[in-house]
C-alpha cells in the first residue's frame, strides 16, 4: 500500500509536529512534571507526545529534505 502524501500536507505535519515538540519539552526540562497537580500523569503524557511527534517530526525531516538529495524510485523506472 502507497499512500502519497502532497508537499503541503508534509509541511503541515512538520510544522505542527516542530511546535509540538518544542512546547512537549519546554514542559519537560523547563516546566518540569513535578511543579504540575499530578507530575506522573504529566511526565507519562508528555513523554508520549515527545516520542510520537518526535517521530512525525524526523519523517517530516527526512522526506522535506533527504527526499530530494537521493535518488528516487522515479529515476528507476
């Protein structure tokens, strides 16, 4: 299955995910759980929004940049 995803829509994604990061680690290293009502939950909410759009974020990286220095399947065929 090949889902294909515009330029636009991955610019989005990545932009959205960059914000999201950035603000998932401010709460982390700045903010800190433990100044919040109920650190465990924050630690384990923040965490995982770190590493999911984290993971957007470098797939965003790589097909924004990497993409387009590689050769691509286009020049297989």
């Amino acid at each position: 299955m090949d889902l294909k995803i515009g330029v636009k829509t991955e610019k989005w994604m990545f932009g959205i995910a960059s914000v999201v990061v950035g603000l998932t680690l401010v709460l982390l290293y700045i903010v800190e759980p433990q100044n919040l009502p109920n650190p465990i939950l924050s630690e384990y909410l923040s965490k995982f929004g770190l590493y999911l759009f984290g993971l957007v974020w470098l797939r965003g990286l790589w097909k924004l940049t990497l993409d387009k220095k590689l050769p691509s399947q286009k020049q297989e065929k």
